[in-house]
C-alpha cells in the first residue's frame, strides 16, 4: 500500500492574491504536488477557464454535490458557493501523491476537523489598507462589495491563529518560494517518515 | 524589545556525521543564524580546533560549569561530557538572533523540556548498517565503542519521535539544504509571527 498523501491547504482572505499565487505555483516546473481545481457558482473573471481555474457550476449542479455527500469542504461567501470535490483529493491522497488546495477561509476550517495532519498555510496580506488598494484596482467588484470583503477580510486576518504557517503575498515570487520550503520540510516532519524509518530500520536493531 | 530568536537543535547519534553537516552548514554564506559552540571534555580530533568546533576542557572545569548552573544542557556518553554553556544561547535568543546547537540526544531532550517552542532536527543515518561502516571509516575508535555506541544508536533511532523533523544523512549536501528549508519555513509558523501581525493591523482594523 502506497504512503498517503499530504494535504496542503492555501487560504486566506478574498483579494489577498490566492489564486495568482497559486497558478504561479503551478507554473513551477519543480513542483511536484497536485492541485485540485475547486467548484463555484460564482462567475468566471477575465482569463480563468473552466476545469482550469475552477468547475465553474450552477447554484443547482452545486446544491446537488452538497445532497450527495460528494463535497470536502464548501461554503457560501458573497452569494455564490465554493468548494471542493471530495473524489479527486481522496484518490490522490490514497494514491500517495500530496494534494493542494486553494480555498476560502471558512473551508479552510472544515477540512481542518476533518484532517488535522494537513498543512495549513495562511496567506495574508501586508495590511488592511494594502488589500484595499487590491480589490479597487482590480476593478472587478462594487464599492459595496469591497466594503463588505474588507470587514469580513479583518476578521479573516485574526484566523491565522488557526493554521500553521503565514506567508504575507509581498511578491508572487516570495510566496510561491515560501510555499515550497513549507512543503519541502513539512515532508520531512518526523510524524510523516517515522512509519517508513521503523519498517527499514527493523530488520536492523 | 526585540522578538526573541529561535533556538534550532540538530541531534542525533553518534557517529551521523552531525559534526560534519554542522560545518558544512555554517560553512554556507547564506546561513544566517548562529552557532553555539559546545563543551566537551573528550579529546579534539584531528584538525579540531578550540573555540570553533567545541570548547576542549577538562572534567574538572565542566563540572564545575554544571554546579554554578551555568550549562543549558549536558550528557555523559561514553565517559566524556558534552554540553552547552547558557550564557550564549540566552544572550543570543534575548537579542532577537536565531541559535543552532549541534547536541547529544540526552542534551537535546533535556533542552526539549526546557524550550519547547525550538526546532527540533534529528539527523539519521540511512541505516545501522551504514552507521556501523562510518563508525569502523572514521577509524578514531576501537571495536567496543564501536559496539557500544551501535546499540546505543539503534535505541537512539527510535527516539526520532521526541523530535519535529528526520533529516537523513545521505549526502552532506541534501542534508544541508534539508537543514535551510526547515529554519526558513519554521520562520513562518504562525505562532512565531502571530504577535507581529496583530501588532501590525491594529491600527488598521
């Protein structure tokens, strides 16, 4: 039987810059991880594809994922649903391969209790008036909205408390570094390779 | 008042090439944490020097160091003493700099009960077999030690688990690298850097 994969969760507040931290990741050709492309309802932005970016589904194809028990996590945020199939992560992980997520904070929590040996990375924005400046100058989003993402956004920075690592999105370029020297030594945590020491070591001692 | 540092310890058997990974790690002009240089009261080996790969003392004058409570941690292996002077360490961590102790796993539980939040690296050799070869490769020691410090090491192996990361010894290089990506994404944990941030923000939330 295969070692089981590593899951590895990358969440953070909406406009803090996940999703381009996370195709910069994935544009690395020495990352050796999978991602598991989340599911929404919401629309899709300027250059984001279906089946790339994200599933992009309707509230009714989501609602239905939900009834079947086929979801990991999910939540509701700003209207429209986000959340990640169950079946990939788990085939993968059975599989032995470690598997990424990119997802909202309050999923984050879910696949917390769920799997508490994953690794979970908070990325965070330098300060509030920083990610304001980010969401006004994308563009995409009403002042309402902003406003409201800004608040919720607050509260979601106090939640770093419940992950393992912070990586502030300063550059892209230091993020994704960061991110793979927390893989790199989460790979090397004694809880992960004991198992395998003890079987090799045993003939031995 | 600066945040205090971090204290790295990296362990493990005797005869893992502890020594050797050490040097080479600090040898590295990328490395930007300080070594604290042990006691000890065995002889130097060839091309060991005072004051850079340990300080050489006699048994009288270690002990002397434990009784004024002036040691963070000490072991007695093999009929020699090995140790860790406090004054460093402390005045190191007290001025915000991150310290790497290369110690005797009996040293690094102790310093384990007494700084729980410090990293904890435990450097393994491939297996007993290998250990048994460099031991007899290095030809410093007769045939008994040799034994003794085999099976001292095979219990040791499986004190891994006291310890947060398994580095193996395979070549220096791979090691040493190990040894960087563990410090680098162990700056980022969030309970390191959590009071920064909230410091941070609060003017702002």
């Amino acid at each position: 039987m295969a070692k089981r994969g590593m899951l590895i969760v990358l969440s953070g507040p909406s406009g803090v810059g996940k999703g381009t931290v996370r195709k910069a990741l994935f544009e690395d050709p020495t990352v050796d991880f999978n991602y598991s492309i989340s599911m929404t309802t919401r629309q899709p932005r300027d250059g984001e594809k279906n089946g790339v970016d994200y599933f992009f589904v309707t509230k009714e194809e989501f609602e239905d994922h939900i009834k079947n028990g086929e979801m990991l996590e999910y939540a509701k945020y700003v209207d429209n649903y986000y959340g990640t199939p169950l079946k990939y992560v788990n085939d993968q992980l059975n599989a032995g391969h470690d598997v990424f997520l990119e997802i909202e904070v309050n999923g984050a929590l879910q696949v917390r209790a769920n799997c508490p040996d994953g690794v979970f990375i908070f990325l965070t924005p330098p300060d509030i008036k920083e990610l304001r400046n980010r969401l006004v100058g994308r563009g995409t989003d009403n002042i309402d909205i902003i406003n409201k993402r800004i608040q919720k956004a607050s509260k979601e920075i106090r939640m770093m408390q419940n992950y393992d690592y912070a990586v502030v999105n300063d550059t892209i370029n230091n993020a994704v570094s960061q991110i793979k020297d927390i893989v790199k030594s989460e790979r090397l945590k004694v809880k992960r390779v004991m198992p395998d020491y003890l079987t090799s070591l045993g003939d031995d001692i």
